[in-house]
C-alpha cells in the first residue's frame, strides 16, 4: 500500500499523463466528433486558466472540501465510537451488524431524493449523503479491528496493572490504529466520489455542480476541467491520509 | 490428597477445572516454594497452559482453591510484545509500578543492559529477530520485581540454536535477579537444564505423573550429567524410550497423586 516512488525522479510519473494528453490530442484532431463534444487539451487547459482565474473552480473546490471535510469528520468521530461499542460487546454486534451491513451494502446514492426533500439544496443534504456513504464503512472495519485484537495485549495489560481508562487509550486504541487508518483512507476517497453526485443534483456550487452547470450550458471544455479539478483533489487528499501510515507507531500494521 | 502447610508462594490445592463437559484439571494439587524453578512437561493438550492460566488468575477453578501472590507476570509463547511500542516502551511498560520516572528510566536501562539489546531501544518488535523478541519480553516480565514469573512456552517459536542461547540468557538472568519461576514446556531437555524440579504431567485430565529433584545448582550445562539422566527419566515416564541402562540416575523425589 505504500506509495510507488521512482529513483529517477518526478519524470517518470509524468509520462502516463503526458501519453494520455498526446492520445487525447491526436484523437480530437481527427475530428470524429465536433469539437463541442469532443474538447481539445488546449481549449480545456484554456477553460482551466479562465475559470481558475475568475476563481469559480476555486469557491466550488473550496465548496466541496468542505462538505467532503464536514460528513468525513462527522461519519469518523461517531463511526469509530459506535465501531468500539460493537467491537467490545458480542450483544451489541448480534444486535445491530445486521443493520450495518444493510445500510452500507444500500448505495448512498439512494438517499438523494431524500436527501433533498428533508434537508433542501446546498451544503446539508450533501453532508449527509457523504456521511450515509462513510459512516457504515467506518463502523464495520472499526468492529473488526476490534474484535481481532489479540487476547495476549489485555493479558499483559492485566499484567502490568493498565486498566479502565487507559486500557482504551494505551491498548485497544493503538491496536486497531492501523486498520482503522486504512479505513479512512478508503471512506476518504469514497466520501470524494459521492460529494460530485451529491452536487451534481442537490447543489449550487461545488465541484459536482461546475459538471453539471458546464453540462447545460454544453461546455465540454469547462466539462473536462472540472473532472481534472476532481481527480487531481482526489489524488492530493490521498497523498494527505497516507501519511498517517507513516507514524512509526503504526507502522508495524503496514510492514509485516 | 492435600498438601502439608509450608509458606509456598504458588499453591493449587485439589484444583479441577472443566471447559464445558472437557476435563482438563481433575483434583490437582502442587505447591512452588519461593525462588524455586519448576518446570512442567506432558503431552499437547493435558493442560499445561490451563494451569498456568489458574496460576496467573486469569482464569478460576471450576472447584478447589488457588493461592497465589499478588503481582504475577506471565511470559508469553511469542507477540507478546505491544508492536505500537519501541523496545524501549515495552520494557518500561513492565516497570509502571513504580512510582518516579528517574527510577523508571534508570531500571529500563539497566534491564536493556541485562538482555544486551541497549542499541536497539528505539527499535519496533517487527523489526527484531523472534529471539530479540523474547529477550524483550524477558526483560519486560522481569521488571514487574514480582516474585511468580509464568512461562509458556517461551522459547518454541525460536531455532534451536537461539533456544539454546536464550536458555544460558534465562539461567543468567535468574542469577542477577532472582525469582519463583514455573515454566511449562515441551522441550524435556530445556525442562531439566533449567528447573529444580521437573513436573511429568498425565495426558488429560492432567495429573502429576511424576516428579524428578535436579540438585545441582543453576546455571548448569545441558549435557550434566545428572541432566542427562532426567531426560532420560522423562522420556521413559512419557513413554518415549525404553526402560533400558538409565545413565547416572537422578535423584527421585517424592511421588505425589499417583
Ligand atoms: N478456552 C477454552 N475453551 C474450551 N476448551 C479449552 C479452552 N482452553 C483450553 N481448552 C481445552 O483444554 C485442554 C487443555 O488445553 P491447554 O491449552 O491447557 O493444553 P496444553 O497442555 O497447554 O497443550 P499444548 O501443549 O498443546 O499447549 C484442551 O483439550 C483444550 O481443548
Ligand atoms: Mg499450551
């Protein structure tokens, strides 16, 4: 899971993409399609420029890291306490993992229509659909971190006299870092996914909305900007949550 | 039968302990005198680990009585260590009890010196080799100062050649600091170097079968003599030699719940 780096520098990892942007180019100059529906590098490089510079692409980023911010704090700051509670109690799991399982197998997707008749259009229903999209996530891998840790660690905290309180914060807490963090790795990303089709249909702004928005006005130009917007984001929020698996307390879940 | 009264620091009285309708321990009694070293041996699954659980509290019998002092530490086969920890934590980890920080940190040094692993203080378990491991689990078990050291099986999941180096560390360890210590393992001839006093345990439910004195002080080799013909004793108890020419014989103790 760690990230490749290559020895000869960034000039590798720019390759893939310099490919692609070629391909792109040559297939837009063989004119299978207009050019409305098929832009070039160039008029989307340009539609980038024009619409960072009017800083629209910048206030609907900034729209949608903040919903993506708020329902991914919100899913992890209860989701890991409910998984905790699961993980502990075998009654807790009998009675409420059915459920679990239920909610995060239902797409988040499906809540939109009411996410929009309860909560409205704007930043609310988005939150929520980001939350609905991570908190199940959370809460299962939690309860399995939980449930797996090793009998031998409360043995020899028993040993050492590490109770109540510190048993969670100096034993179950540090043992379940590493899947816990991986989780979030990937509610993370998932939360980036659905926060575009939240916005695609319950919003004013974000991200989501500029595809919409280019959508409509058939610019296909300001189209493939914003998806180039979304991805980069994607890939920088990931580089971000990855260096939580660098803490050299957990890493021992990473490296055997 | 019941033991005589003697100021024993572990003692089972006519302990029996069952999980569910399986037997493990049928009126079980034993009794470790202070700074005594005994080792039990006997075949996979009579209960070995059980008993040591009795030992250590962490589990309590089905019927009859456990007296046992009040800090005990166990050692654990292997993974004992916390991973989150540097070995440096882990060793102070076994020294929570005690009161000032100076005193911590002093006592850790000293008990990194003793397993000779001072270089590798800021090291993470995954990234020692198993015996380092064990060394560190040692030395963490050791600074509890508690008097009843539990062992299952601590060396099994080290070569043999690492067995043999932690079992000269052990002996040497118990030198400098001095402790009650009951061991259980499947290896007889670790069982004979190490121990006072050898436990054979029947197949389950567990009863001792017998019980073999080595009266030559620890440390000593494991090709003595008289550690020579405990292990000869043994096997033969366990049905795995024959009968035939015992070497020097070891001193037999006396037979109890047989
Ligand atoms: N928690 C438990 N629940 C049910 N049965 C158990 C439990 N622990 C042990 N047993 C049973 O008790 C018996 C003795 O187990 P124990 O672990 O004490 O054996 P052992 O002598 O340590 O074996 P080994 O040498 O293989 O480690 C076994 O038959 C085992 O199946
Ligand atoms: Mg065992």
């Amino acid at each position: 899971m760690s990230s490749v780096r290559s020895s000869r520098g960034p000039w590798l990892a720019l390759a893939g993409p310099a490919a692609l942007v070629a391909l792109w180019a040559a297939l837009a100059s063989l004119g299978l399609f207009p050019e409305s529906l098929f832009p070039t590098p160039l008029a989307v490089a340009r539609g980038l420029g024009a619409e960072l510079s009017n800083f629209r692409l910048v206030n609907d980023a900034i729209a949608s890291l903040f919903r993506v911010t708020a329902g991914f704090l919100l899913a992890a700051g209860l989701g890991v306490p409910a998984g905790l509670l699961l993980g502990h109690s075998a009654r807790a799991r009998e009675a409420l993992l059915p459920l679990v399982n239920f909610f995060r197998s239902l797409s988040p997707l499906a809540w939109i229509p009411f996410a929009i008749l309860w909560l409205g259009i704007g930043d609310a229903p988005a939150i929520f659909l980001i939350f609905m999209a991570a908190f199940f996530p959370v809460v299962l891998s939690t309860t399995a971190a939980v449930a797996s840790i090793p009998s031998v660690y409360f043995r020899v905290a028993r040993d050492v006299g590490i109770e109540g309180a510190a048993l969670l914060r100096e034993v179950t807490l540090p043992a379940i870092a590493p899947q816990v963090i991986t989780a979030l790795r990937v509610t993370a990303g998932l939360s980036w996914l659905v926060v575009v089709a939240a916005e695609m249909i319950a919003g004013r702004d974000g991200l989501g909305f500029a595809i919409w928005d280019a959508r409509n006005g058939l610019r296909t130009d300001l189209l493939v900007a914003a998806m180039v917007v979304i991805g980069l984001i994607g890939v920088a929020l990931d580089r971000l949550l990855v260096r939580l698996t660098r803490i050299p307390s957990v890493r021992w879940g990473y490296d055997r | 039968m019941s033991l005589p009264p003697t100021e024993a620091l572990l003692r089972f009285d006519r302990v029996s302990h069952s999980f569910g309708a399986v037997e493990v321990l049928s009126e079980l009694s034993l009794a470790v005198q202070p700074g005594e070293f005994v080792a039990l041996v006997g075949p996979s699954g009579c209960g070995k680990t059980t008993l040591l659980n009795l030992g250590s509290g962490w589990i309590e019998p089905t019927s009859g009585r456990v007296d046992r002092p009040a800090g005990v530490r166990m050692v654990f086969q292997q993974d004992g260590l916390f991973p989150w920890l540097t070995v440096w934590d882990n060793v102070r980890l076994g020294l929570r009890h005690l009161a000032d920080e100076a005193g911590r940190i002093r006592q850790a040094g000293v008990l990194l010196e003793l397993i000779g692993l001072t270089a590798f203080r800021a090291h993470y378990p995954h990234q020692l080799s198993g015996g380092m491991r064990q060394r560190v689990e040692l030395a963490r078990a050791l600074g509890g100062g508690t008097d009843l050291l539990l062992m299952d099986e601590p060396f099994s999941s080290v070569d043999y050649l690492t067995r043999l180096k932690l079992r000269a560390e052990l002996a040497r360890l118990l030198r400098e600091q001095p402790r009650t210590v009951v061991l259980v393992t499947h290896d007889i001839e670790e069982a004979a170097q190490l121990a006072d006093r050898v436990l054979v345990l029947s197949e389950r439910p567990a009863r001792i079968r017998d019980e073999v004195h080595l009266k030559v002080p620890r440390p000593r080799d494991a090709t003595h003599p008289d550690v020579v013909a405990a292990v000869h004793r043994i096997l033969t108890e366990l049905g795995l030699e024959g009968d035939a020419e015992p070497p020097a014989a070891a001193s037999r103790g006396p037979e109890i719940d047989r």
